[in-house]
C-alpha cells in the first residue's frame, strides 16, 4: 500500500533536490495530496530508488540503489548514546503498533468465532462470515514490503528529521550536529547569539519528539521554561527520529542584530595575482551571525584609515571561518595592506555588520546570478545558501571578468557545475564593464529568458547598472532583480 510522505522526506530518499519535485508538482507529473507525495508516485518517476528484498542489515549494508547507498555512506553517525536513544525510541513506536495489532487480531478472531456460530442459520451472515475470512486471509498474506518506507526507516535513525513551527522549515541533523548547527548549514536563519550556550539567545521549544544534550552550558533556563519544554539549540540534537520545536526566525536583514567582534587572521592567500582570499576566524564564543550575501567593514588596528567594507564570501553555515576576495587597488589602504604582507596568521581584525539586503528572497524561481570580478564574493555565499537551501530548480552563474585574473575561482564554478546537476556557469571577459554586461545579458537571454527567475547581480556601479537596465528591458519584473553595487 501506498505510503505518504512530505516533499523534503521524499527528496531526500530518491536524492534529487526539493526544488527538483516541486517543479514536477507545478508541471502536474507529481500530484499531492494533503501536500504529501505517494511513494507509488515516487516508485514511478523514480524506479531506480530501490533495496535489497533481504535482511534488515544486508538492506543497509547491500543496497542495491548507487545513490542511496552513497548517501548512506557518506553520513556521519550520531553519537552512540544518541544512535541509543533514537533506536530505543523506534523500537518503542514499533512494540507500540505491533502491541495494538495484536489486539485487533484477537478482536476479530474472536468476532469471527462468534460469527461462525450466528451464520448456520442466516445465508446473509454466513457471507459476511466468508468476506471477513477472505478479508483476513488478504490481510494476512505476505506482501513485499515498501521500498521507500525501508529506506526512511533507516534514514530516521541515522538522520534525523526536524520540523520548526511556525514556518513549517524542515531540515535532519547529521552526526554530532547540534541543532542549531543543523539548522544553519540547511539554510534557516535561525535565531542564535554566542553558540555555546552561554547567551540564552537560541532557545526553543520542544512541541514533539526528545532531544539529547551534547554540552554543558553556562546559560541557565528557569524552572518554568524547562517546564514548558524549552531547550538550548546549540546545546542539544535530536533525540528522536522525528522533533517539533518553535523557533523564531529572521525574516531579513532587519532582524539580524549590529554585531562588533574581534576576529582573527587565519590565512592571507594568493587565488590571482591580483586577488587574495582573506580568512578570518571569529572567537568560538562570538562568531558572527549573517544573511549570505551581506556585507561587513573590517578595520586594522594599526589605524583608522585601514577600513573596508567588503561583502562576505563564505556561507552563513559555517559563522566562525570568513572568507573575503580583496582586490588589489591602488585607492585601497586596506587592500595595499593586504598585498604588501600586512596581515599575518594570529593578527587581530576588528569587524563590524553585518549590512546590506542583497539576500535570497524566498520563492522556488529558477536563480540566475551575474557578477563582475569580485562581485562573486555576495554571489558566491548566496549560491553556496542556495545550495544549503535545496529549494530553486536551478542556479546559474555568468561571471564576467574585467581583468585578465578576474574569475579567480574557476575551479570552484567548474567543480559546483561537475558534481551538481542543477548548477551551470558561463565566463565572460570584456575590459569595459558596461559592455561586459550587455555581453552576459545577451547571453542570459539566449539561454533562458524563457524561464522565469530571479535575478541576483553583483559587481562595480557600472556594469550593475547596465546589467540591471537590459534586463528590465527584456521584460524581467523589477522585483526579481536584485543587485549589489560593489565600491
Ligand atoms: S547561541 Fe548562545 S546559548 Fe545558544
């Protein structure tokens, strides 16, 4: 019999992206009821989603299905006490349904008995009394099990699925993640301060299901809070297969707080002659809460004049390890800095943001990105957010370089577009940044101006201005360009 699951859950057993299904659920291929997808549905778009029909160890262990085994594989294990827990928990639910099986077993038998006896008599209750034992007997047969609800059993114990309230997000915590943690790298923008439990700021409340704590933590909750289920995020995992907390959430740039922090320099690397990746460190209690795609001003405290504001290269996942792209500029103290061995492994820099509302808008649209030199710095944390978030269809870059090192990272477009099969890239070279974007708009309309996207437009004021004016004339909407002007 068919089974019912949630978009996210039957992403993750067939392995394509969410965005992927939900474009099948708009073009008609899959229909939902009640939001749920049938895992008949799933089976018939998705054949090759399949387990050996053996034991329950062999299914693990030899799974026929390439990709899901892979998955597996590649999954990082709770710890032993939480595998315990979650594994004492399934087993519960399990004696829970057999224990009620059992009942109605015996219940019907005994109906049975009672209407063998009623039915010498009475041809209408001796063919209920030959439905009911041909109804047993179909009950009872021994049927295939369903291949998709093996594999989300196994998935619930090794990963396993959260539901925040109110906004409906879901995401699963993997190996020794927090939930905050887990929580972050799926993209939400969850509500945090210090990450270590000290602040109080990522508290939420358990509604459903058991968590475990995974450190000690100097922040105390009072009685009535622990009383009423609340928990630190970043001090506890999922104890149960399947959890419910309320947690707030930022809606934008708005909600995330003025931050001062002192961080600390982690490497200075040569990516092209004339760029260099920036890698701060943020304190493990004071890591830096952002929106990818945002903006930050660090300061050296040599001087006041060694100041630059700078858009954040890595993704909001991983708030302790900021990257920046400094480009060299003769009008750039910061940046000479930078380029004449300033900045060494262990230097204080101070930071300050985050600013800026250049960020994801939420929607399933197709995302097209368009930057200019180091405007692939805002572009590239959104695509990595994007990736986080598992939502848009399809990401597409077209990276226009103004100088001959200008698509420093190239590699890293040509290993997203390798191992992802809903990611693609285009390089372009113009001198002039003006006629660089009419280059990539004419390219983005021959290749998908058929398709309704956002637009999400990084670099210098010219070529963000061109970029966005010959888009709006090809009749994109103005609230699906977005743009970054970079100084
Ligand atoms: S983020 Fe500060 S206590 Fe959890």
């Amino acid at each position: 019999m068919a089974q019912w699951l949630t978009i996210w859950r039957a992403a993750q057993l067939v392995g394509v992206p969410r965005g992927v299904l939900q474009q099948r659920v708009r073009s008609g291929e899959i229909e939902l009821a009640d939001g749920l997808v049938s895992t008949e549905t799933l089976l018939r778009l998705y054949p090759q989603t399949e387990l050996e029909a053996s034991g329950m160890l062999e299914r693990v262990v030899h799974i026929r299905d390439e990709a899901f085994g892979r998955r597996l594989r590649e999954r990082l294990l709770p710890s032993q006490e939480v595998l315990a827990q979650r594994l004492f928990n399934q087993g519960q639910e399990l004696a829970d349904v057999q224990r009620h099986l059992q009942r109605y077993h015996a219940l019907v038998i005994a109906l049975r008995e009672q209407l063998a006896a009623l039915a010498t008599d009475d041809p209408r209750l001796a063919a209920l009394h030959r439905q009911l034992n041909d109804g047993l007997a179909r009950a009872l047969a021994t049927e295939s099990v369903d291949r998709l609800d093996v594999m989300d059993d196994v998935l619930k114990v090794m990963s396993a699925q959260v539901t925040l309230r109110p906004s409906g997000h879901q995401f699963s915590v993997e190996g020794h993640d927090t939930l905050l943690q887990a929580g972050l790298r799926a993209g939400l923008k969850l509500n945090y301060g210090c990450g270590n439990g000290s602040c109080g700021m990522c508290k939420v409340r358990v509604t459903d299901g058991q968590v475990a704590r995974t450190m000690h933590t100097d922040y105390v909750l009072s009685e009535t809070e622990k009383s009423q289920g609340y928990v630190l995020a970043c001090a506890h995992t999922a104890g149960s297969a399947e959890l419910t907390i309320e947690s707030l959430e930022a809606a934008g740039p708005a909600d995330i707080p003025a931050q001062h922090l002192v961080t600390q320099v982690r490497a200075v690397r040569e990516l092209a002659p004339d760029t260099r990746l920036l890698h701060l460190q943020t304190p493990r209690s004071h890591r830096l809460r952002f929106l990818a795609g945002q903006s930050v001003t660090l300061g050296l405290a040599l001087g006041e004049g060694l100041r630059s504001t700078l858009p954040i290269a890595s993704c909001p996942c991983d708030d302790r390890n900021l990257h920046f792209f400094v480009a060299r500029d003769a009008d750039s103290a910061f940046a000479q800095q930078v380029f004449a061995g300033g900045l060494k492994p262990g230097d204080a820099v101070n930071l300050w943001g985050p600013v800026g509302e250049f960020v994801l808008a939420d929607g399933q649209r197709p995302l097209v990105f368009v930057a200019c030199d180091t405007g692939f710095a805002p572009v590239k944390s959104l695509i990595e957010h994007a990736l986080s978030l598992d939502a848009a269809p399809s990401l597409s870059l077209f990276w226009l370089a103004t100088r001959p090192d200008g698509h420093f990272l190239a590699n890293q477009c040509r290993a997203w577009s390798e191992a992802l099969d809903l990611f693609e890239y285009a390089l372009f070279t113009d001198a002039d940044a003006s006629a660089g974007a009419r280059q990539v708009v004419t390219a983005v309309r021959a290749d998908l101006f058929d398709i309704d996207c956002d637009f999400y437009v990084a670099g210098p004021q010219a070529f963000v201005a061109t970029a966005r004016d010959e888009l709006r004339a090809a009749g994109v909407p103005a609230p699906q360009v977005f743009v970054e002007v970079l100084s």
